[in-house]
C-alpha cells in the first residue's frame, strides 16, 4: 500500500510539474520583488490580455452592457399558394357561381369548405439602436412578414412595425412602442482592424441568447458581386448560426461594429468559422435614410468598372494592382460630365485609397446625391483628379460592374483566334450597334490563349492597349508593338463593353 500510495504522489507530482511548466511558457512573467497583490505585469502579456477591457480574462462587462441590446425577431407571414395547390374536382363549379370571393390564399374543396394557406414562421435577431424603439435587423429575416415580434431579454414581448427594408444592404429596420429600452453605441467600422477582438450576439437555432467570440477575419468581403448588392461585409471567425441574421457584432468597448448576416458553411447546416457583418458604418446610413425617409438614398457615377488584375496593371503600366478600370460611361451620367473617359483607372474617391472595384460601388453608394466628389484618375500614365456632381442612383438607374474575364492572348495567329472586319451587317449578327468598328471573332481555337481568356465567337475587338484597331494587319502589329507584355483588349460583347488581359503567346 506505502508503495502504491507513493507511486501515485509523484504522478500528481510529475503532472503538476508538466502542466506548470505549460503554463509558464504562456503565461505574463512577474516581477517577485512586488507583492503578489501588486504584482507588476511586463509586456510579454498574451495580447488577449490587452483586448480586455480592465486587463481581466473574462468579456462579462462587455455582455452585461451589450445583452439588453440585442433582440430575438419572430416573423410569421402567409404563404403564398398557388390556386391549383388546392383545386378539387369541385373547384371549377364554385369558382363559376361565387368567383374569387373566398381571398386570396382561401381555396374551396370540392364541398365548399375553405382552406387557409398555411403560416410561414422565421426567427431572427435584432439591435436596439434607440431608447424610443428603433430596432436593425436583416431585410431576410422579415422579408415578407405579415407580422412581427421582438422579445427582449427581461422577457417582454412587443409587436414591431416595420418602418423601412432596404435588399441591397440586406437590412431593414423595426420600431416598437417604448421609450426605456437599453441601445448600442454604433462604432466607426472603418476603425475596425483585422485581428480585433469581436463578440457575437443573437438567438441561434432558438435555443436563447447566446454569446460568442472571435476575431475580425477581413474586411471589404463580397460573396455575391454583380447581383445589385451592396457588400462591404466584415468576416469573422466568431461562430454564427441560423438565427443569428440580425444579431450584433461588437468590440470589447460594447460597440456595434457590424449587423451579422450571413455564413458560410458546409452544406449550409452551421458554423464552420466563416460568418459575414454589414458593417456598422453602412448600417448607420441605411438606418438614417430608412428612418427619415422609408427609402435609402444613394448615388452613382454611371460607369461600368472592372477589376484591375495583375495582367491589367502590367499592360497599362501600373506600379500596383488595385483599383478599377472604366470599360464603359453611360451618356450624360455624372462621371460624363466629369469628364471621366473609357480606360481611366480610378484609384481613389473622395481621398479614400481603392483596392478593388467593390469599395468604388460601396464608396459611391454612400455619398450624398448631389454632392461634389474627388476622384483621382490614372489616364496614359498621368494622375488627373476630377471633381463629379454625384447623381441619385435608383432601380432604374444603376451602375453596372463586371468581374472581367480571365487572362488570355494575343494577336491573330498566337490568340488563336479568326477575326474580320465588323460591318453593319455581321453587327447586327452579333447583336452590337451598327456604329461600332473594329474585328469580329468568327472562331476560337479551344487550345488557344484566347479561350483561356475566355474570348468568344461573335466577340468585337474595338481596341488593342487602347488604339483601335479595324484590320488584321493593325492588330498584329498593336500586339506585336506590346514587345511580349500582356496586351488589353477592348471587346463589344453584344452591346457591353469590357476589357480583356491577354498575355503573349510565350507568357
């Protein structure tokens, strides 16, 4: 038994002296001359320490300012059936006497009894953003409700009107009738760094608030360009689940710095650590307008942008990629009158840097209709900075992007491609103005750069490295004139124009 008894001592012995000395190789050194009430820590502190407001490891303060904020949405709203989802063999003779009196989504049975199309219930989330009842949440989560309900974390439950919803942000925002709720502070989210400390907060899966923690992943994500959406979204590693939409994404000070609103995961089940915020800056403008007006106001510089790639940025002469190339201007738009022109690279609006195409959409959005805005140009190798009379954008009225095609070739006989002059009548064929000039691509060689370039047939080659080009002989010599760089070609695809990297034969 003494034997067994002092085998087990110098196990706990061994463990406590393996674990200490873990613990030691992660944990802030202190200076023994100090008292251990006192004790001085260096500045060797795990950088969790320093996130945490107080130096504590724990973010209860920041929950227990944040919590009361933060709202569980229910939504119940009709379905909306189609009338053959409840036709009978009856229906045909009730529907010739009585008409549609029965309302819509109320069909008859074969007996004349009526049926009421089933409710639809979704759950999100919510932010208190004023003591007097305003409430952000996403545009998909009450997307269609007939009615909707916040409860709030001292258990009440109020009726919430919707005030305004706006799709392309993805947000919309609520009001309930009460004058002693608890808001968030909205942070300036272009403050926020990737590597910050981040909590999320919000009703997953309906199991109750819920509160978990994270870092800034990136900034300026978009996950579905092209489709009218304004993204500008934070990621975040913090998990997010089904019924988080609408939740809040705050730092450690208790400020909102992002409305959580969507995930990415692995068949769309769950969290996998890739979760997505509007950040609070274009929240804090879609709120204002929606707010004021019921509607959010935005402006346009009516242009077509594409991405500057790296083939781009080596044929215009560019010492960096980033940016957007203007592949087409709308006739009498702002940025017309501006004076910007087809080629232009923008690098900047209003004094803020672009790195992609995204942040001009995003940037022009949220300036004031109407405003005067700085844009900073690159044209022929020379930096102009212009000033734009913003328009208001509208559904009617806006500006288009493209994400560009991919890299591809050169001329006639390395692009592998066959081309002739455009006339009216092939113009007509390929469904582009009868004005436009320049070579028509009647086929692709498969194998050819030109197919990695994605080129096409019915493809109008207008310019090469912006001259224009209306002869083959004048093509082969604009590539051959790019001495083995990429060349930039600017084709009219039935009717939108946009520019192509092609890089040489032997690139």
């Amino acid at each position: 038994m003494k034997t067994a008894r002092n085998y087990v001592l110098a196990l706990v012995a061994g463990f406590a002296f393996l674990t200490g000395a873990a613990w030691r190789s992660v944990a802030p050194k202190v200076d023994a001359a100090q008292p251990s009430s006192t004790a001085r820590v260096e500045t060797v502190a795990t950088p969790i320490q320093h996130a945490v407001a107080g130096g504590r490891d724990s973010y209860a303060d920041v929950v227990h300012v944040v919590a009361p904020a933060v709202v569980t949405v229910r939504v119940e709203g009709r379905a909306k059936m189609s009338p053959t989802q409840f036709q009978g063999p009856g229906d045909d003779f009730f529907r010739r006497f009585f008409g549609d009196q029965f309302g819509q989504g109320e069909q008859p049975d074969r007996g004349g009894r009526r049926f009421r199309a089933p409710k639809q219930r979704a759950l999100g989330s919510g932010v208190i953003v004023s003591s007097d009842g305003y409430i952000l949440t996403n545009n998909h989560v009450v997307d269609g409700a007939d009615e909707v309900h916040v409860e709030l974390t001292d258990g009440r439950t109020m009726s919430a009107k919707v005030i305004g919803t706006d799709k392309p942000s993805d947000l919309a925002l609520l009001k309930v009738n009460a004058t002693d709720l608890h808001p968030l502070a909205l942070a300036n989210s272009d403050n926020v760094q990737v590597g910050d400390v981040v909590l999320a907060v919000g009703n997953p899966l309906n199991i109750g608030q819920t509160v978990t923690m994270g870092i800034i992943s990136a900034k300026g994500r978009s996950t579905s360009a092209g489709n009218g959406s304004y993204e500008d979204f934070l990621q975040t590693d913090a998990p997010i689940n089904h019924g988080n939409s609408g939740g809040a994404l705050v730092n450690t000070k208790g400020e909102l710095v992002g409305i959580n609103s969507q995930i990415l995961s692995d068949g769309g089940e769950g969290n996998i650590g890739i979760g997505f915020a509007i950040p609070a800056n274009m929240a804090r403008h879609v709120m204002d307008d929606l707010r004021k007006d019921g509607r959010v106001h935005r402006s346009q510089l009516g242009v077509t942008v594409q991405p500057v790639t790296s083939d781009m940025a080596q044929s215009l002469g560019l010492k960096q990629v980033g940016g957007a190339i203007v592949s087409s201007v709308n006739p009498g738009s702002a940025a017309d009158r501006a004076g910007i022109k087809q080629g232009d690279v923008i690098e900047s609006f209003n004094g803020q840097e672009l790195h992609d195409y995204n942040a001009l959409r995003n940037h022009v959005a949220d300036a004031t209709p109407g405003s005067n805005a700085t844009v900073k140009i690159l044209r022929d190798g020379s930096e102009k900075t212009l000033t734009v009379k913003l328009d208001e954008a509208d559904s009617d009225k806006t500006a288009r992007t493209r994400t560009g095609d991919r890299e591809g070739s050169d001329d006639q006989a390395s692009l592998g491609i066959s081309v002739e002059p455009l006339t009216p009548q092939l113009a007509a064929r390929v469904g582009v103005p009868k004005t436009t000039t320049g070579l028509v691509i009647e086929d692709v060689n498969p194998d050819g750069r030109a197919a990695d370039a994605n080129l096409q047939s019915g493809d109008v080659i207008e310019q090469v490295n912006r001259r224009p080009v209306q002869t083959v002989d004048e093509l082969r010599a604009a590539v051959k004139s790019a001495a083995g760089k990429p060349v930039l070609l600017l084709i009219n695809r039935q009717g939108t124009e946009l520019f192509v990297p092609v890089k040489p034969a032997n690139g």
